[in-house]
C-alpha cells in the first residue's frame, strides 16, 4: 500500500511502524474470508482491509478521528485472525493499537460511552473491586428488562450465579515442587479470572508442582494491561506492563525463572509483546520468557494415560490460535492423557468475547457466540475446554455443556481432583 507520511510526521515512532505495517498491505483481501464482522455484517469497513484504510487516511492526515472511523475500529474484536490469514504478514494488531490509541487521543466520545469504558477500566483490572461489582450485577439483574441500554444489560447478564471462594493460592507466595525440582516458575495469575474462576490457577500450581516445578507468584504481579491496552488507553495500559516487568525481574533477578507460565491466553498475548509495548532490556527479557502453560507442559513431557471414556470439544482460544500463533499444543496434550478430542466447524472464528467487547459491543458478540456454541455442540461433547477465561464465561454462558479450561482436565487425568465444573459423580 502506498503511503504519503511527511518526513515529521515520520519522526513519531508510532507513525514510524503504522507506515511500516501499511506499506507490507498488498490489499489482497485474503482477511476478509477469516475476519468475524466481516462475516457478520458484509461490511466492507468492518474487515481488516476496510480498517486498514481508514486508519491510513486518518493518520496520514492528522485529523481527529471521527464517529464514522471510530464505530468500525470499535467494532474490531481484535482477533487477530486476520495476521493468521494474511499472506503478506501485516501486523495488523500493532496497527490497530495504534489507531486506537489515537482515537482515545483525539476523540470525544458521547459521555454514557465515556461513563461505561472508564468503569470497565477501574473494575475489571482490580480482582476484589470486580467480585464486589460482579455480585452487585446479581442483585441488579431482576431489573435488567427495564434498562435501555442494551450494553447495560450484557454487564448484569455477565454475573455468575456463584462467585466461586476467594483463593489464597493467588496470594503472593512460593509452592515447592513436589519431588525433585526440575525448574522454578512464575505463574501469572490473571485479574478477572481471580473473580470469575479460581480453580483454573488452582489446578495449574498443582499440575506444575506434581511436574517437578516450583511455582512462584510475585509480589507486585497485577493485571497485564490488555484489557486498557485494547481501550486506547494506553497509559495505563503500560503502567500495568511496567508493575509486571518489575514483579518478573524481581525473581530474574532473584533465585532466577525458567519461565512465565500464563494460563489466560489473553494475557499470554500481550505479555509477550511487552519488549513492542515497552522497549527496553527487561520487558524483552519478560516476554521472552512467557509461555503458554500449554507451551511449557509440552516441552516438560506429560505422561501417557488410559482412555478416559470422555469427548472434548477443543474451542481455539483467538488469542491463543492467532495472537500467540499456538494451535497444536493444547489438543495433543490432552490426546496424550486419554481424552478425546474434536474441533468444531469454523474453530478459527471468534466466540465474541474478546475482553470487553461482549460489553461494549453485545449485539455482534451475542450473533458470534450463537455460531460458536452451535458448532462446539453439533460435536455432541461431553465438555468443551479452553484455555482463556473470557471464552470460557461467553461459550458457557449460552450451553449447558461444562466448559472448563484446558489445565484443569489435564490436572484431573493426572492425578489431581474432579473439577467441580463436572459436578458430582
């Protein structure tokens, strides 16, 4: 794609690789088969290459960013299976941080919009402010039907009948391994998920343990920022990614890591672009060393198991397929310790919750996890596994199917107990 930056404009980093990326479009289109609301809406400007040109004249101009530009990069769930697609390998996602960096810039959005993002930025990112928000979501849904606003109304339906019990294993602390210590780890424990499901990092520190891993959770450790960073917000999206580098390199530093084990692949996608989001020695240092717990149990080696006599439904997580590019790891890990495993039609398509997007945009998430669902229980599973906390509450808020993350079956076959997602025996 040609491009027209002037030589200043040139002089912004930013600017600088938003050129970059543009330049690598050959506006094949080959994104819109695989883009979502693409699929969803048949508009041209809600695919990649719409949005692409878009933020290219908006850029280039240098002209505050306007309502029309505004509703279709606000309508990009940020899937990334675009970069999966695209034969020429645009960075689609640096772009489209970067045009939403500029819109919270220069923008003005409509207050109720400005009223709804800066809630979601103070509560979802803080553990006990979203419990404390989430229950009183409960207590409010009764009179959901009398809301207007259809977004609203998505944040009441996102409450959980149960919160499950505070765990302290989230508390900042070291678990030994169990028998010889093979390499010490830091798990990163995730922010909503702290709220939302507190078996999924149970299960992980006991897998590790029983694998010969000490498992450290940092003092300092909080959210990853994605959930900002994904807003424009970009401030306190990189004060976020700072507090982590420095909780990480505390332990580098320290008795040393042998990996970051993250079990939210959300997270896992912007840890690992935090030397892009950042610069610096550290935050490359970090996002070197972060890994997927799929990718970290592969590379430990899981002992074979018997059949299970169980069917999964294995749903592809975006940001752990497209954004992190892991595919493989999680199905043959669960093949390996007796489990079988099927993939729905169209796996490479978004389920629609995507961060906040369920909230922000609940009529597209809702069409797209109506499509999700119908092709994870066209498979007749027993249960559907995923390894991102977001996809885990969109996919099980529409079937009656358990859903459960990826490590907490695997935990089960290999020793450890029942998840309670399956209910009693």
């Amino acid at each position: 794609m040609q491009t027209h930056f002037t030589p200043e404009q040139l002089q912004d980093p930013g600017l600088a690789r938003a050129n970059q990326i543009l330049r690598a479009c050959v506006h094949c289109g080959f994104c819109t088969a695989t883009c979502p609301t693409y699929q969803v809406l048949g508009d041209e400007l809600d695919s990649p290459r719409g949005r692409i040109y878009l933020i290219k004249e908006m850029l280039e101009s240098g002209r505050p960013a306007d309502a029309r530009t505004v509703r279709h990069i606000d309508r990009c769930l940020s899937c990334l299976a675009c970069m999966t697609t695209c034969p020429s390998g645009v960075h689609y996602m640096h772009l489209i941080d970067q045009a939403r960096a500029y819109v919270e810039a220069t923008y003005r959005r409509p207050w109720h919009d400005r009223l709804l993002r800066w809630i979601l930025a103070k509560i979802i990112p803080h553990p006990t402010r979203f419990r404390l928000a989430l229950l009183a979501a409960k207590l409010a849904r009764p009179f959901a039907p009398l809301i207007p606003d259809v977004r609203l109304r998505a944040m009441l339906a996102m409450a959980p009948d149960t919160l499950p019990p505070v765990s302290r294993n989230d508390d900042p602390q070291t678990f030994p391994a169990r028998g010889e210590t093979r390499m010490r780890v830091a798990l990163m424990t995730g922010c909503a998920q702290k709220a939302l499901n507190t078996d999924i990092n149970d299960a992980t520190i006991r897998l590790l343990r029983r694998l010969g891993c000490e498992v450290v959770i940092p003092q300092g450790m909080g959210c990853c920022g994605a959930l900002t960073h994904h807003m424009g917000r970009t401030d306190e999206a990189q004060a976020s990614a700072q507090a982590n580098v420095a909780a990480f390199m505390a332990e580098v530093q320290g008795k040393g890591l042998d990996a970051i084990v993250i079990n939210t692949s959300g997270c896992g996608t912007t840890v690992k672009d935090y030397g892009h989001m950042l610069g610096g020695e550290d935050a490359a240092r970090v996002a070197g060393l972060a890994l997927d717990v799929s990718e970290l149990l592969t590379r430990i080696g899981l002992p074979e198991g018997t059949p299970k006599g169980l069917r999964v439904a294995y749903h592809a997580a975006c940001s752990l397929q497209h954004g992190q590019q892991v595919k493989s790891a999680p199905k043959d890990l669960l093949k390996r310790v007796g489990f079988t495993v099927v993939e729905p039609a169209d796996s490479h398509l978004c389920c629609g919750s995507a961060g906040t997007y369920n909230l922000l945009q609940p009529e597209i998430s809702t069409a797209l996890k109506v499509r999700k669902v119908q092709t994870l229980e066209a498979k007749a599973p027993d249960v559907i596994a995923a390894g991102n906390i977001g996809c885990m509450m969109q996919i099980g808020s529409g079937t009656g199917v358990p859903v459960l993350h990826t490590v907490e079956l695997l935990d089960w076959a290999l020793g450890g107990p029942r998840p309670r997602a399956l209910g009693e025996t």
